[in-house]
C-alpha cells in the first residue's frame, strides 16, 4: 500500500513538472525553448516511467489480495461473462438456484431438499471455477515474477542518458 501511494504521489509530481514546463515553453523562445524542450521530454519519459510503476504497484496489491473493491468487481465482471456464454440473460437471476435458496430456512421438508439439491448442483461448478483459479494465479505469478527479473537485469545494464552539457541523470528513480 506505501508503494502504491508514493507512485501515486510520485505520478502527481510529474505531471505537475511537464505542465510547469509545457507553460514555461509558451513564454519563452530561441535556444532557452529548446532547452525546455529537451527537459520537457525528459521529464515526459520520466513520468511514463512513474506511471508504469503505478500500474505495476496497483497489479501487485491486487495479486496480493489487498484490493478487495477491484477483485470483486473483476470476479463479478467474469461471473456475468460466463453466464452470458452459458445462455443465462442475467447472471443475477438463475431461478433454479434462487426459488431452491428461498427454502433454505423453510420449515417444510421439500423446501429444505429443494435447497440442498440446488446446492449440491453449485458444488462441482464451485470447486472447477477455485481450481481454474488457483492454476491462472500460480501461472501469472510466476510469468510476472520471470518478466519482473528480465526488466530488473535489463535496466541494470541501460547506462544512464546524458544531457547536452555532459551531465549524466537516471532515467529510473529507485
């Protein structure tokens, strides 16, 4: 959560600096604009970067189970494809299961059968839709965790640009 919050912060300083720099390169002209220019682009670089280590910290809450709001809505947003494909016009309403649920606390025997076959029904469904999960979340897990490794030897390796006056700067704040 502290990642996410300094991407977020850190996104939030960029873009204030490219607008800064965007009005400061409408004033001026000559050799001073294309210096701003030239730090203008810098600085949009930087904040693309910023912003894809945003979205990455904003993936790896997620995967870790700290976005709960995302998560259910991502599963509900599967729920409703899935019934789509299966012929269901509206996932919510599946009469079978539901006029089953009514009797769940029913006093009569047929209601509390009812109710139980109903369930019964969900179980293999249940249990094939947790297995399909748990093998999708091991494979991203390990694909994410093998491009993660690739990117870090990768940007170990890009030395870092220099500017016009010979000055080196990063272009990846740590």
């Amino acid at each position: 959560m502290a990642r996410l919050k300094k991407s977020e912060a850190q996104v939030k300083t960029d873009e204030g600096q490219v607008e800064l720099f965007r009005a400061q390169i409408r004033k001026v002209s000559g050799p001073q604009q294309q210096a701003f220019q030239q730090q203008l682009e810098v600085l949009e670089a930087q904040l693309a970067l910023d912003q894809d280590e945003l979205q990455d910290a904003k993936q790896d809450l997620t995967r870790a189970g700290g976005d709960m709001a995302g998560s259910i809505q991502r599963l509900w947003e599967k729920h409703r494809a899935e019934a789509q494909e299966h012929g269901s016009k509206d996932p919510s309403i599946d009469t079978a299961a539901n006029s089953a649920e009514a009797g769940y606390d029913a006093g009569n025997l047929i209601a509390q059968v009812a109710a139980w076959y109903a369930l019964s029904r969900k179980t293999p469904l249940l249990m094939r839709a947790r297995e399909e999960v748990l093998a999708d979340t091991a494979a991203l897990m390990y694909k994410h965790d093998t491009l993660e490794a690739v990117a870090t030897s990768l940007s170990a390796q890009i030395p870092p640009q220099k500017n016009s006056q010979g000055a080196g700067f990063p272009l990846v704040r740590g």
